[in-house]
C-alpha cells in the first residue's frame, strides 16, 4: 500500500467503504469521478445503497463527469436515491427515472459545467468521491482512467473520500495532464497552443487536509461495448471522407487534415474506421473519448497523437493498452474535460468537429438529445463545445430510422441542440450537404436532394413548396412543422 498511498500522513484515512459511505448524508452533493463508464467510484456507492436501502427518504444530488457505469448510475437510479443528476447519463435505469421525471435531470454542455461548479451556480458539493490509482507523497491524487470534472470537484468539495483501485495499473502515473484555469475576472489565456502542448501537472492538486477517507477496492469497471458498424454507417463514412479529400484539393483543408474531434456511437467509430482506411495519415485526434479504434489509429501510424478525458477500451483493449505502455505513453494524454472541451482551445486549434444527430431538420437545425421532441436519449455532451467552436462542424445520422417508419430529416427538429448558425455539413448515407454560406431555402434544397431518404424526399419538398407560398426568409406552415412527429406518436409511423 505504501506506493499507492504515499502521503504517510494519510495512512490513518484508510478505512472501510461502509465507513466512508456512511459520510455521505440524504440532502448533500456528491461529486464523482468518472467519464464514459471508466475512472468511476464503484465500492462506495455500492456500500451506500446498501446502507441506505431502507430509509425511504434518502436522497443526494449526483455530479459527474460525464456517463458512468451501471455500478453508479444504476444502481442509485434503481435504489431511487437521486434527487438530481448533472451534466450528462447513458444508463438505462437513469433514463428511465429522469424520463418519469424521478430525477431531475439538468443537461449540461460539458466545458460549461466544472466552470459552473466553481462559480457556485449549482451550489456547494458536499463531498467528492474519485477513483484513484495513487495518492501522492505530498497528498496530491492521481486519477485513473478518465478525468473529467474530478480537478473542479476536488478544488470545490468540502470534503473528499478517494477510492484507490488496485486494478489500475500505476504505470498511468503520468499520462495526466491537469489544468484549471483561472476565473473571470482574472482569467488568463489557456496557454494550450498545440494539441500535444501538456500545460499542467500528472495529478489532482488538493489540500491534503479535505482527505477524510481512503477506501482500497479492485472492483472493475463496467465492461464497454461497442455499436457494431453496419452498411450504413459504413457508407457515410465514405461521403465524409470524399469530402475530406475533396476540401484537401481545394486548399481548405491541409494534407494531414486538422486536430479531429469525434463523438460515441457507431456511425462515430465508423467514421474513425473510414479514415484508417483512406489516405490520410499522421492526424491529430483532439477528442474526449479514446476508443479501442483510436488506438488501432495509433498503431498503424494514421493518428500521431490522441488526446481525450477518458480512455474507454474494452478489457482487450486496456491489456493491449497496458502491455504497450511505453509506446503510448508519447502518443496519449488525458486532460480535464474543462480543457479538452474547452472552446477556447477548440477555436484555436481548428478542430473538425464530427458527431451524430438524432434527427436534422430541412434548415440545417439539429437534435441531438430528445426522441420526439420529449424523451431524453443521453444528453449533448461535449456535442455542443465542439460543433460551435469548431473549424468545421459536422454531424452525420442514417436518413431513415425504425426500418423507415422515422424520417431523420424532419421539416422542423422536435428540439434543438444545435442551430442551423452551427451546423455546416451534415452526412447521411445519402450523401453530404455542405450547408457553408447558404440561405434557409438554399440550404433545405441542398438536404432534401443529398440527405433525405428517397422515401421522405417528396414529401419534404412539397412541405418546402407549400411553406415558400408565404414567401418567408425561413418557409414552415407552423401548423404542419411538427405533424410528422405527431404522426409518429400517434401511428408508430412518419410516412
Ligand atoms: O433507439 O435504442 O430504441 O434502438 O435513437 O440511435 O442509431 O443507436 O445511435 O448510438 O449512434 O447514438 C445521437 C444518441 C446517437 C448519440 C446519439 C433512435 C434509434 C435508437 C439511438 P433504440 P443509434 P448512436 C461525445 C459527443 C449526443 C452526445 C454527443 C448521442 C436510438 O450520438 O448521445 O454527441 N449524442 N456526445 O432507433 C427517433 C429519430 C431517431 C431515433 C435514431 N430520428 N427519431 N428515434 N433513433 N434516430 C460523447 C460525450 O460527450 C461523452
């Protein structure tokens, strides 16, 4: 234990996770570690809920990262003992507590929220609860797997209990790279110039003194699975990578592309994919999450460096990680998602900013977030950082969903995360519309004819048509924008 907890003067600290969870109290917030299902606390929660299984009136406030693991998220969804999440969920018990309006739930851009928590929007955190792999000689803590908001809840708890996992390897020590910028109005530029630039320090600074428990766990993460990729996603990818090349020829794009940004899901790893397949090579992976297919970017040479807030491998994928440690070392950091998200950066570095809709209306308006404008699917994540602050911003999504009876192309999006100001391409299997410098109806044309399924196509051009008779700068008859969606509910069918 000495070398995962070094600060000697923390040795009394170590204790049970029952102990520790038992300085968690109904009505505190808690704020954890953890982004995609990896670097999350797992012993205490799971010590907590077990505690607090018959007292009917516990309830606390759960911050994190990002997504957690079902040994979090779900286990407190189904032990009903949120009161409110924040910034960002994919588990399905969460979903379906914050879809029945059990939890509140407050979706969050994620560079907007360790900001947030500092200038004490979201109120005080009572208690932060990390995954560590060590705990410095000067009491400082090393984080594991992800980052995420870890640094802001540590800055901002009153009290922290970290949990050491001994399934970590200690060989991660160092490939952190943690920064917090300053707050209006002392704010100073972010002096990250280069995707590869490390601009801070390999672990948590805290005053040792808020350490009030350290629990020793080798409970594993939930396992991660990966979204086949199909013939869809496959044949976007190809439209992408056409247009990179094409943007290349042009001058618009230089060889080795620009720092890529790309989200979760299949059509996302199918696009990575896509590019390992094209000629482009030694490109810049500027990020949040790195996949198992990131790392196959690394080794072939199509990626020269990859930087993200999280490292979600599968099992195979940590081994291979693990195992070859000292090849990646050079070629992967971790940040806070404060920064890797950060739109200052993002701006600056001139990311491609690559993520997936749910659906797209006619003008270029996006939905990332909402099933039939009402149900919530996942959140925006970092989506929102990087399409706005972007060099390039696109978003792909099949045209058609539910074996057709969804249109993915809309007249009007049901909700909208991003506005049709952001979005400048968007890619179905179909083909791509470059939305760049185009007018409302220059831009439905261009989706209706290179996006929409051919089944939907007529339909959204007559929508067009009858909704140009009132001559607007943006055509829609109001009455008739959202009745797709309203059929939908009602017949199970768009068409
Ligand atoms: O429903 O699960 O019932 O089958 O929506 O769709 O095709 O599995 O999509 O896994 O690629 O995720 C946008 C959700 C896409 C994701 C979203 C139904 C469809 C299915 C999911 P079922 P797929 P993917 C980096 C960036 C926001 C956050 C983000 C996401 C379900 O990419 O959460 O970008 N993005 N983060 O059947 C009704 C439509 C539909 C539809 C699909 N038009 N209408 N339902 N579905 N299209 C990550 C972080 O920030 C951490």
């Amino acid at each position: 234990m000495e070398e995962r907890v070094k600060c000697k003067s923390l040795h009394s600290k170590i204790t049970s996770a029952k102990e520790a969870a038992g300085m968690i109290k109904s009505g505190m917030t808690l704020g954890t570690s953890g982004f995609t299902p990896t670097g999350y606390p797992k012993a205490v929660p799971e010590a907590l809920v077990k505690m607090v299984e018959k007292e009917e009136d516990f309830k606390i406030n759960l911050y994190t990262g990002a997504s957690v693991g079902q040994s979090l998220d779900g286990i407190f969804a189904e032990a009903g003992i949120i009161s409110k999440r924040m910034p960002y969920q994919t588990n399905n018990s969460m979903r379906k507590a914050l879809n029945s309006c059990d939890v509140h739930y407050a979706d969050i851009h994620l560079s907007h929220f360790s900001q947030q928590i500092r200038y004490g929007f979201y109120g005080k955190i009572d208690v932060a609860l990390v995954e560590a792999a060590q705990i410095t000689e000067e009491g400082y803590i090393v984080p594991t797997t992800s980052i995420g908001a870890s640094p802001v809840f540590c800055s901002e708890a009153e009290h922290i209990i970290v949990e050491i996992n001994t399934k970590k390897p200690l060989e991660l020590c160092g490939i952190h790279d943690i920064y917090q910028p300053e707050d209006p109005p002392n704010r100073q530029p972010i002096p990250l110039v280069n995707p590869v630039d490390r601009i801070g320090k390999p672990y948590i600074e805290v005053d040792p003194s808020k350490i009030k428990a350290i629990v020793i766990t080798d409970l594993e993460d939930d396992p991660i699975g990966f979204a086949p990729v199909d013939e869809n996603s496959r044949q976007i990818a190809k439209n992408l990578i056409g247009f990179f090349e094409k943007e290349v020829e042009v001058g618009r794009l230089p060889e080795k592309l620009l720092p890529l940004q790309s989200g979760v899901g299949s059509v996302a790893n199918a696009v990575l994919k896509g590019i390992s397949d094209s000629r482009f090579k030694d490109l810049i992976f500027y990020s949040e999450v790195i996949q198992d297919n990131v790392l196959d970017l690394l080794d072939e040479g199509t990626f020269k460096f990859a930087s993200g807030t999280s490292l979600t491998l599968s099992p195979e994928g940590f081994q291979r990680f693990y195992q070859n440690f000292d090849e990646y070392r050079s070629k992967v950091l971790l940040r806070p998602m404060e920064i890797s998200n950060n739109p200052e950066v993002i701006r600056r570095i001139g990311s491609i900013a690559m993520n997936t809709a749910i659906e797209a209306d006619i003008f270029g308006n996006v939905n990332s977030t909402h099933i039939m404008g009402s149900k919530m699917m996942n959140g925006i994540g970092g989506s929102g950082d990087f399409t706005r602050a972007s060099y390039l911003s696109i978003f792909t999504t099949p045209s058609i969903a539910k074996n057709g009876d969804i249109s993915s192309i809309v007249p009007m999006v049901s909700h909208v995360d991003h506005t049709e100001h952001d979005v400048n391409i968007i890619v179905t299997e179909q083909g791509l519309a470059d939305l760049r410098g185009l007018s409302p109806v220059q831009r439905a044309e261009a989706i209706i004819e290179n996006c929409a399924h051919p089944d939907y196509q007529k339909p959204l051009e007559e929508y067009l048509n009858k909704a140009k008779e009132g001559s607007c700068h943006t055509p829609h008859t109001l009455g008739d924008s959202l009745s797709w969606h309203e059929k939908f509910v009602q017949t199970k069918k768009m068409r």
